[in-house]
C-alpha cells in the first residue's frame, strides 16, 4: 500500500482538537516517531492518515466520495 504525502493546510485552516492518550499509548506513538525521526504530533497525524486511508479502501470508497 503506497502512502502518500500530507499536505499540510496553512495555520489558518488546521482543527485544533484535545486528544487524551493512555501513558503506554503514547510511549508507543513516541518510539515510533523517533525512529521515524518525526514529532509526535507529525506521527500522530501520519497514523491517522495512513489508517483512514486504509478504512476508506476497506470500504471501497472513490476519491469523488471522499471530498
């Protein structure tokens, strides 16, 4: 499966949520973004990504349905 690249919106459009993450959770998320050598807030996004574009594929979803 070939993940593609974010582009990133400008600091005007960016949703500003509260996320409350279990401390192993987190030390999870934080390994892997280390050895990702990225933030936690840029691997938390790229998680993200990568798992709806996954549920999307799952439920055979078009880009036209998506946006």
């Amino acid at each position: 499966m070939a993940i593609t690249r974010m582009l990133m919106p400008d600091e005007a459009t960016i949703k500003t949520v509260l996320l409350r993450l279990d401390p192993r959770l987190h030390r999870r998320v934080e390994g892997l973004a280390q050895r990702s050598r990225r933030s936690v807030h840029a691997q938390l996004l790229w998680l993200i990504e990568r798992a709806l574009e996954t549920a999307e594929q799952a439920e055979g979803l078009s880009d036209a349905e998506l946006h």
